[in-house]
C-alpha cells in the first residue's frame, strides 16, 4: 500500500490541511520536520484513524483528536487516498461529535471509494460494510498495520526488548496464531470430556455390576467384590449367575408345586364340611315355609271358585256393556238429526237470496264486454304511454337539431368559398428544406472544427509566451542559485569540531593554563586559542546559514519553475501543430446564415400551406359529418313519425296522456263488474254445495238411527237368555260380578303364586336331602388348623420362587446392560487412544516442552532474526546479530531475544546495548519482521514505511550507517518517511515535509532539499 493524499478537517492542530505524497517520487525517502507538538505524529494518527477509526498509538484516544479550535458544527473528518496492487482507493471517515442544541450525537459516517473511468466510484457506505472491505483488502489489522507499516514514538523497541510473553502477543497479532492456540485448547477440551465419558462409563459398569443379584448363593457374593477395572472379569463370571439361576428356580419351583397340591387337599376337605353345615340349616328354612304355606289353601279355594264364575258369565257381561254404549249412541244421533233437519232449511232460504241479486247484476254484461275488448286491443299502447312521450319530444329536438345543422353548413360553405384555390392546391416543400438541411450540418461541422481550431491556435500562443517567461524565471534562480553558493565559506574540519564541541572546549579552557598539565590527557599546554576565533567561526556559520535559507526558497521556486515548464511543455505537445485560417471561418459562418435563412423561409412558406390544409380538411370533415348526421335524423324522424300515426289511428286519441287516464278509468270499471260477477257464481256455487252435503249427511243419520235402534232389541233378548242359564235371578247379580272382576286378575296371580311356591320348596327339600346324604362327617377344627399350616408353606415358597424369577430375570437384562457397556468402553478407549496422545504433544508434553503455538511463534521469530541480522550485521560493522535463548521451558519461553557480540563471542542481554545501538538492533528487527510477515501473509501489499523518532541517540558515523540502511530500503521501491529533530537528517535527506506551527493551527509544506 502506497499513500497518495491525506486531507485533515478539524484533526489535532490541522484545520483543513492537504498532504499529497504522490509528490514524492517512489523510491525517495523523505523527513518529516518540526517543532515539537506541531502535529508531526498526527500525521500518523489521520492515516490509521482513516483506516481503522483509531489513533497510531495506543495511548492516544479518538475522542481526543478533535481540534478544540474546530466549528462547533463541523465534524472531524479525514480523507485518505492510497494505491494497493495497481488500483486507486479513497477512505472518507468521518467522527461523531455533539452539534449545539442537540441533544445526542451525530452518528459517525465511512465511504470507500474507488479510482474507475477517472473518477471515484462509491463502493461502501456503511461502517461495519466499509471496515471489512478495508481489512480484506488490506488483510491487516490494526496492530499489525501499527507494527509494521507505523513505528510509532515509544514503541520503537518495545519488540525488541519484550520478554517472551509480551511477544507472544505481538507475535500472535501478526500471524494469526491463535488458530494453534486454539487447536491446542480444542483438543484439551475435547479431551477431557472424553475422560469424563469414559468416566462414566466406569462408574456405569460399576453401577450395573452392582445391580446383578446373588440368589442367596455364597459362591456369587464372593464374586460380587470385583471392582470396575476387572471388567473382563466381570464378564467371564456372567455364564456362572445365569447356571445358578436357572438351577435355584428349578428347585425351588418343585418344591411350591408339592406344597400347592397339599393345601388344594385341605381346603376341600374343609370347603366340603362348610357346605355341609350350609345345607342342613337350609333344610330346616324349607320345612318351617312348607308349614306356612299350607294354612293359605282354604283362601285359595275360594278365589279359585270366584274365577271360575267370571269366566262363565264373561259373554253375558260383554252384552250388558254393549247395550249401555249403544243406547248412548242412539240419543246423540237423535239430536244431531234435529239440528240438522234445521240447517238444511236456512241454507236453501239464503240460496234464493243469492241466485236474484246475481240476476240484477248481469243485467250491464254487454256494455262491459265491448269495454274489455277496447282495453285489450289498446293495452298495448297503454303499457308503450312513456315511451311515446319520449318519441314525441325526441320528434321536435330532432326537427330542430336539422335545422342547427344545416345553418351550419351554410356557415362553413362560406369559410370554405372564401379560401384560395391555388393554395388549396399546393403542397408542403420538405423536400428543398431537405436539401438545405444537408448542406446546414456540413457547415455545421465545418464550422465547430475551424471554431475548435481557432481556440487551440489561441491557447498556443499564450502557452508558448508563458513557456518563454517561465524559461527566463528559471534563468533568474539558476544564476542566483550559483551567485549564493559562491558566497558559503567552508568550514575546516577542526572548525566544525570545534564548534559541535564548543560547551566542552569553554569548560577546558576554564581549566587549562600555559605550561600547565592538562586535566584530560597530562601533556603540557604550549598555547591556548583565544575566544575571537569562535566567534568568528559563528558568524561565519551564521552567514552560511542564511544563505542557505536563501538557497531553500531559490530552490523551492526552482523546483516550483520547473514544474511549471514541464507543465507547460506538455501542454504545447499536446495541442500539436495548428494550421488555422481565419477567412475560412469567416467564409463558412457567413454562408452557414445564408442557409439558415432559406430554410427558415421554407418552413414558414410550409407552416402556411399547412395550417391552410388543415383548416380545408377540417371544414370538409364538418360538411360531411353534419350530412351524414342529417340522413341519420331524418330516417330516424320518419321512424318516429310512423309510431305516432298508429297511435292515433287505433286507439282515435291524439293527445297520450288523455288516453292514458281514459284507459285507466275504463280498466277500473271492467274489472270492478267481472270481480263482483265472480264472486256473486261463487257464492251460490257454495251454497248449493253446502245444501248437497247436509242433504247428504241427514239421510245417514237416519239410516244409523234406525240401525241402532234394532240393535237395542237384538240386545235385551239376549241378555235375558244369557241370566237365565247362569241362574242369575236379574241383571242386578250380573252387575255385581261385573263390578267384581275388576280383581280378576289379582284373584288370578295369587293362585298361580301359590302353588309355584309349593312345587318349588319340595324341589328344593328334596334335593337338599340327597346332597347331605353324599358329604361324609369330618372335624371342621382339625381341617381348619392343617389349612392354616400347609397355606402358610406354600406362601414362603411362592414369595421366594417369585423373588429368584425376578432376579433371574432382572440379572439377565442386567448382563446384556454390562456386556454392551463394556463394549462401548472398549470401543472408546481404542478409538481415543491417539487423540489423547497427541493433546497431551500440543499441551508441552515433549521432549522440548513446547506448546504449539509456541513452536510456531518460535519459527516465525526465527525467520526475523535472519532478515534482521542481514541489516544489523552491516549496521554494525559486522559486530553484532540477534539470537534467540534456546533455554528450555514451559508455555511461551523461548521468545526472548539476545545480542550474539563477535568481538567477545559471547551472547549479551538485548539490555546491555548502549541507546545508538539499541536502536539499530530495533530499526534492523522491524523491518526484518516487516519483510516476513509481508511474505507469510501473501496477500499483504506495503510499499511505504514510516518512523517515528530514534535518530538522535546515534552518533554521526552510525547515523550515516542507518541512514545508508533506510536508502537501501527505498531502493527497492519502497516509501519511507521519517520523524526526527536531527538537524543532520535535514541535509542527508532529500525530500522534508515541514509541519509549521502558527499559534493554534498548524500547516504543512512539501519542499525539495537539493
């Protein structure tokens, strides 16, 4: 990454300040100079602050780089211009900050934009968006952006002298070894959760093994002791559990049969001598309800001659009760006949009423008749009233709207008859406008060539009078350039010592006197040099340094000049050689308004033949279609017309809506007469029905009279006949019996129920008495007790038959549960077996007790110490090389570097460096470590250096040697910049970019110093 163009807005001390480093020329280097507190490291800050959002140092906050000078309503912004693999990039950030009278801050703002078709094309616009662009197209963070394209104040040797943890963590930002770190961390993880599962599986199987049961055999409870490491122990004695079972519940099932069998035989015996004492109580029950149920037989008797009676006499009773429902019959049927005898009369008397008043009625039936007729042949007129209103007033709008139109044709045959017939005629010219309109973009053309001509001719002669003005400007600095260099005046090199010493040599001098010893070196001093040579020495040095200041500013005019004409020159290049000739021009633009005024007449001669062509067509279009709207009137007049006329002719009314109340008036008469004509027909149609019906219904009731009546008679003979063979004496006995049977069947079911229960309880007797005679006699008391013992056997020998089936049982689902538990460890432990090994390599259990990260970083700081020693070697005069301490130890040893002295061969601690040297051993390791991570790291891009501070700690000869280092750096294309107050730098280095300080703000100037 090369920087192109740095621009501060409210930064530090800078306002609004514009570096341009694409100034510079790629392989120069170049000093940054200034006071202190200028702003000289803010430079840094704005590039990292652009990139990242934060400062170079870690010390310095981003809230504080805001100016205090700043407007309260501008923000702090900074915008950063840099090329990275040939493609041009520009970063804009912008910072938060509180505008007056608002309450929160403004949100902070990032675009990335890139160089595309000469001009910056947005490509983010969001800060999380743009910041991931940034870092994969960089592929640094910010710490590794700070080590190694930054070397920023206070931290230029803090690498160098960081112990091995301190390292690690540098080493770890620039590499990206986490990742082993991680791995290692993973692995322990992963490791111990599976000692953990196999844990478990142990306390499992110890679980399990536990559960198995022994069936109380001693030969198992000793077997029971084995712990969960004997696991295959454990399951060469699983077969021996399962034999045992199989063998106890075998033995102990025989013995539960036996004793079942013996208590089945007891239990009988006793069961039998219970039933026994249940049966004799039962026969004694049975002979006390046989007693009782005898002393009911005479009562019975009874009932059963009552029952007896009532069926005899059951056909004389139907008969009686026949008689009395016919005879209330016959009364009820008399009296209908009478009222009916009575309706009869009244109906015939309103009968007669009805058929006169129908007579006086019908008497108007012809005039109603002819009115109907009228009304159906004219209803259909009637029903069409609306609708030839409608006709008659469309009528007379259509007779007017033919006489509108045709007023109006009269007007527009007028317009028409006034127009010229030759113009009507002709025609629109576009051809010639045609023609003309060819010969105007010729022209056209012609002209914006000579005009572009004209211009450029114009713009060479004023470069080529700038170009003779800046060659004499440049003339000018030239010779004053040689003029104020002839006027420095060398010092000796004794001079120079004399003044770089002069603090020392004026405390000598205090001290030494004329043929005295001297203090230093014990020789004698012959002579003292007085204070005039001194200060004639200084104000020779003063001289040459305002001439040199002289010399600054002609050389940066100089250089200022010379751009200007290269400028210049390329400019004349490319304008080329201009050939222009100005009565051309003048002779193109003047036939160019000759054409323009052709064409113009042309279309103002073809606007009027076609407003003319126009007016024609429209006039033309009217006549027609008001024509063709009159044909369309008139027929439609004629329709109307004819609608009319029948109207008239055949209901003889020609005014509508007097027809229409006559036909309402008549409709409502007619109507009127037929209903009531209907109704009167059907008024006597119903009476005469109602006479046919009750007619009807008083011959059946006579008839049914009549039959009733006989019925009586047939009745009483009977009943009569009936008595007298029951030998009843009358039909008051009958009644009697009649009122009695109401009990019949009560009478009925008590004589069943008796003699069911008699048949029923001999059964019974009968059979009780055989089964007693089958059950021998036996003690209850003795059957009892042996019930009891031989239950209480059987029930300890059921419980523990159950107990050995459950254990079997459960020892069995137990045994598979160990099996595959042991399995699964097996299986664990063979799989995990490499895994453990290796986590415990990673974790520092080797031979050199290093983790993997630590290797790592370990062949990473390797690799740095030999691109470093290539640079420190030649620094130091092939003195001095950096070397790791191969000390053995844990975790993150081994990082610490040392200093390999050649002219002791021995290694020193990295401490014991004197500052000069110090800081080359620095400045030799950060670019060492500079050049590997860019080639660790592949895609990583840095064409340009800065460094901030060091050089005044080195004496002139290692200065130059550092400054030879930094130049062969730049050789190889890259940028570096450096920040310093050693005035030395300021003559060894080319390019100084000077950051003035002016009361609150500061300003930068690029100048030249050759």
């Amino acid at each position: 990454m090369r920087p192109l163009k740095l621009q501060l807005k409210n930064f530090g001390p800078f306002l609004d300040e514009t570096i341009d480093f694409s100034s510079i020329q790629s392989n120069q280097l170049f000093l940054i100079s200034g006071k202190t507190g200028s702003g000289k490291t803010m430079i840094f800050d704005g590039i990292v602050y652009a990139l990242y959002g934060r400062a170079s140092t870690e010390k310095r906050e981003v809230k504080y780089l805001r100016s205090h000078f700043a407007t309260a309503s501008e923000p702090l912004a900074v915008s950063f211009e840099f090329e990275i693999k040939g493609h041009r990039y520009k970063v804009v950030r912008e910072a938060s900050f509180l505008k007056p009278g608002n309450k929160n801050e403004t949100k902070p703002k990032l675009e990335v934009y890139r160089y595309d078709k000469h001009q910056f094309v947005l490509l983010e616009s969001t800060i999380q968006a743009g910041e991931k662009f940034i870092l994969d197209l960089l592929k640094l963070k910010q710490n590794q952006f700070r080590q190694l394209f930054v070397l920023p104040q206070g931290e230029f040797k803090a690498f160098l002298v960081s112990n091995s943890t301190d390292k690690q963590t540098i080493l770890r930002t620039l590499f990206n070894t986490q990742l082993y770190d991680k791995l290692k961390n993973q692995l322990s993880d992963k490791t111990k959760n599976m000692k953990n599962k196999i844990d478990q599986i142990y306390t499992k199987i110890q679980s399990v093994w536990d559960e198995l049961y022994t069936l109380d055999y001693p030969e198992l409870n000793a077997e029971k002791n084995l712990k969960r490491e004997q696991y295959d122990m454990m399951i060469d004695v699983l077969p021996q559990f399962e034999r045992i079972a199989e063998v106890q519940i075998a033995q102990c099932k025989s013995e539960k049969q036996r004793a079942e069998q013996d208590l089945e035989q007891v239990t009988e015996a006793l069961n039998r001598q219970h039933l026994r004492q249940q049966l004799t109580v039962q026969l004694q029950e049975l002979e006390e309800a046989l007693t009782r149920l005898k002393t009911e037989a005479s009562t019975i008797a009874q009932l059963e001659k009552k029952l007896k009676l009532m069926d005899e006499s059951k056909f004389a009773l139907k008969m009686c009760q026949d008689l009395q429902e016919v005879e209330n019959a016959l009364r009820l049927k008399q009296q209908d006949y009478s009222e009916m005898n009575d309706r009869q009369a009244q109906l015939k008397q309103q009968q007669l009423k009805q058929q006169h008043a129908l007579e006086q009625h019908v008497l108007n039936e012809n005039e109603m008749t002819s009115n109907a007729a009228f009304l159906e042949h004219t209803r259909y007129f009637y029903q069409e009233c609306e609708q030839l209103k409608e006709k008659n007033n469309r009528m007379l709008k259509v007779e007017d709207e033919i006489r509108s139109l045709q007023v109006q044709n009269a007007d527009v045959q007028k317009r028409l008859d006034k127009i010229d017939q030759r113009d009507m005629e002709r025609q629109p010219d576009y051809e010639s406008k045609s023609k003309w309109q060819s010969q105007q973009l010729v022209l056209a053309e012609q002209v914006t060539r000579l005009l572009a001509e004209q211009k450029n001719d114009a713009l060479k002669k004023q470069q080529q009078l700038k170009l003779e003005s800046l060659t004499t400007e440049w003339q000018q600095i030239d010779q004053a350039l040689k003029e104020q260099a002839c006027l420095i005046q060398d010092l000796s090199q004794s001079e120079q010592q004399l003044i770089d010493h002069e603090q020392a040599v004026m405390t000598l001098r205090a001290v030494i006197h004329v043929d005295a010893p001297c203090p230093v070196c014990g020789q004698i001093v012959q002579h003292v040099n007085s204070d005039e040579q001194i200060a004639h020495i200084k104000a020779i040095q003063q001289k040459n340094r305002r001439i040199e200041k002289q010399m600054v500013t002609l050389k940066e005019q100089k250089i200022k000049c010379e751009s200007d004409l290269n400028h210049t020159k390329q400019r004349i290049t490319e304008m080329g050689d201009a050939d222009f000739e100005e009565e051309k021009l003048l002779a193109a633009q003047s036939e160019q308004r000759k054409i323009n005024a052709m064409i113009e007449k042309i279309d103002l001669e073809n606007e009027r033949l076609a407003r003319i062509q126009q007016e024609v067509t429209r006039n033309r279009q009217i006549l027609n279609d008001n024509n063709q709207n009159i044909e369309v009137l008139k027929k439609e007049q004629a329709y109307l017309q004819e609608h009319l006329q029948t109207f008239e002719s055949e209901t003889g009314y020609q005014d509508i809506q007097v027809f229409q109340k006559a036909y309402t008036r008549m409709k409502a008469t007619v109507d009127t007469f037929f209903d009531r004509k209907r109704e009167w027909i059907e008024q006597c149609e119903q009476t005469a029905q109602l006479l046919k019906e009750e007619h009807y219904k008083v011959d059946l009731v006579a008839h049914q009279i009549n039959e009733m009546t006989q019925k009586v008679q047939s009745l009483n003979s009977d009943i009569d006949a009936a008595l007298k063979a029951l030998d009843i004496p009358d039909r008051a006995g009958l009644f009697d019996i009649l009122k009695e049977s109401v009990h019949k069947e009560t009478y009925r079911q008590k004589v069943s129920q008796f003699h069911q229960q008699m048949q029923m309880l001999q059964l019974k007797r009968d059979d009780i008495l055989h089964q007693i005679s089958e059950i021998p006699v036996e003690s209850i008391d003795e059957l009892t007790v042996q019930q009891s013992v031989k239950r209480e056997t059987y029930q300890l020998l059921q419980k523990r038959y159950n107990e050995f089936s459950f254990q079997a049982t459960q020892n069995q689902k137990t045994a598979q549960k160990l099996r595959d538990e042991v399995a699964h460890l097996k299986t664990t432990l063979s799989e995990q077996l490499e895994l453990f090994q290796l986590a415990e390599v990673l974790n520092g259990k080797n031979e050199h007790h290093l983790t993997l990260e630590n290797y790592v970083l370990m062949h990473y700081l390797e690799q740095i110490l030999l691109k470093a020693n290539q640079r420190l070697l030649s620094m130091t005069g092939q003195r001095y090389e950096l070397v790791r301490n191969k000390k053995k130890g844990r975790g993150f040893s081994g990082l610490e570097i040392e200093v390999y002295d050649y002219y002791s061969n021995q290694s020193r601690h990295i401490t014991s460096l004197s500052g000069g040297e110090t800081f080359q051993a620095s400045l030799a390791l950060a670019l060492g470590l500079s050049e590997v991570v860019q080639s660790e790291q592949g895609g990583i891009a840095l064409d340009a250096m800065f460094i901030d501070e060091g050089f005044g700690t080195l004496d002139q000869e290692t200065l130059e040697t550092a400054l030879d280092t930094l130049i062969q750096l730049q050789s190889s294309g890259r940028l570096v910049g450096i920040i310093s107050h050693v005035s030395e730098l300021k003559n060894r280095i080319p390019i100084i970019l000077e950051v003035m300080s002016q009361n609150y703000r500061s300003r930068t100037q690029l100048k030249s110093n050759g």
